[in-house]
C-alpha cells in the first residue's frame, strides 16, 4: 500500500509540485463548486496510478488543484463509494494520498437523508459526530504503524475548532446551519421506513453512503476534518417515502452556493 501511495503521490507532484493547505471532497450534485476556484491544474482519475474511478451520476471524477480563499488547494470532484464494488481500502486512498502530498486539513461535503424532523430539504448539516457501525471499518487488517496507531482515538473525529468557526462564517452570511449526527450505511438502496426510524433512535439526524469510511482515514493519520451534509431528501415524514437519485442532486446544486461560502471562508482561516 505505502509503495502504491509513493508511486501515486510522485506523479501527482510531478505534475503539481506545490503542497496544498487542504483537500476538499464534493459529494453528489456538487458539480459547480471550483467556479470559485483559481484553478491551476485538473486531473483525471484515470490518469492516476492506482485510483480508482468515479462510476456515480453527479461526480466528474477528476483532482482539481488551485487557489480558493487565497490558499492551495486540491478539490476531489467526485468520491468512491463502497457499493460502487470498491473495497474499503480502495474508498480511502485518496485520503491517504493526500496526507502524503502534506494535506493536513480536509474538508468534506456529502448529500444526505434528513432524520432530524426539523429538518427540511436544502438544509446544510454540520456533522459533529457519526455512527460507524453499519459500514465496513477501513482499518480492518495489519496495521500500517506510517499510517497511525492500531487503534486510533475516535472522541473527536470532527474538529471542534473548525466547527465553531464554520458556525461564525454561516452566521455572519445569515446562514441557516443545523449541527447533528451523520449515520454511515453501506448502500446503495435508499432506507426503508423501518431503518429511518431505527437510526432516529440511534441518535442520527441525517443518513449517507460516504464520508465515514473517509473520516476514520483522515482522523487515523492525524488530519484535521470538517464536514457539511446537504440534506437532499427526507427520510422521516408523513407522505410516502418515494426518492429518486435525481432529486438528491437537484436539492444539491440548490445548496451549493452557502456550501461554497462556508468552505471558501473556512479555507481562507486556515
């Protein structure tokens, strides 16, 4: 694994020599985000040795390097998801590339199905906690002491610091943030009425098929993270509960621009 990472990282920076001060990953819909961007290079994953390749409706699937709030930085337009076949070594390695490009913080967003009935579609989610248990954990194996501890602390995978400043950066916009606790579910079937109602018990308040795979990653290998969930449908509610991927990626790119604020101005505080 580490020679893969070595023969991954040396083509990236032969390509851009620069060391970026975060990484951001774009969930489904995020398509319009590096409009923002100073962009200074772009490449596809299927140039890269070893990644893999987005399969995913939403997700360009391609490393895009440039300036956002006057800092380096390396955006992941497109991510990997365990039910696309992937293994869960093979979700994470890009995250443990970029720890090797020298990435300390990283920044993740994802779409996700509201459980919190106070939540409405287009709702952005701070994620100050998860629940892991319903994906397969990426550690699982020998563990490679480079990489972090055999058992990594997980008491605050998300960083406090960041989120209070994310919270001050959505106030001053006059943006409406909620703060709660994302599941990780395997997928790719949406959740049934029973399993919605199970995660609100477990003390969930939005549902996804990425980010936690990616979070234990980062958090094992000492990097700083934040994340946002874009609440793209409602899992709790009255009427039948009929989701289709296209509406999640529509509730998406609606969100997108306070996305963007947030993420611009948390990176320009880095």
């Amino acid at each position: 694994m580490i020679d893969k990472i070595k023969e991954t990282v040396a083509f990236i920076q032969n390509i851009y020599p620069q060391q970026p001060v975060a990484a951001i990953i774009l969930g489904s819909g995020l398509t319009s985000f590096t409009s923002g961007m100073v962009i200074e290079k772009e490449i596809p994953y299927k140039d890269i040795p070893h990644f893999p390749l987005s399969t995913v409706k939403g997700h360009s699937g391609k490393l895009i390097f440039g300036i956002l709030g006057g800092k380096k930085v390396v955006v992941m337009a497109g991510r990997f998801h365990f039910y696309e076949g992937y293994s869960a070594q093979d979700v994470v390695f890009p995250i443990r590339v970029m720890k090797f490009l020298g990435v300390e913080t990283i920044l993740i967003s994802n779409a996700a199905g509201g459980i919190n009935t106070g939540f409405k579609v287009g709702d952005l989610m701070i994620i100050k906690d998860h629940i892991s248990l319903f994906i397969v954990n990426p550690l699982i194996g020998k563990n490679t002491d480079a990489f972090g501890p055999r058992f990594p602390d997980m008491s605050e995978p998300y960083k406090k610091d960041l989120i209070a400043k994310a919270k001050l950066i959505a106030a001053t916009a006059g943006i409406d943030i909620k703060e709660g606790v994302y599941c990780g579910v395997s997928g790719p079937t949406f959740e049934t009425k029973a399993e919605y109602k199970f995660l609100q018990i477990a003390g969930g308040d939005a549902v996804g098929m990425s980010t936690v795979q990616e979070v234990i990653v980062a958090v094992h290998m000492g990097m700083a993270v934040f994340a946002i969930s874009v609440i793209t449908d409602l899992g709790i509610r009255e009427e039948d509960n009929i989701i289709t991927h296209e509406e999640v990626l529509q509730a998406a790119q609606e969100a997108e621009p306070k996305l963007t604020h947030i993420f611009t101005q948390l990176v320009a505080s880095l």
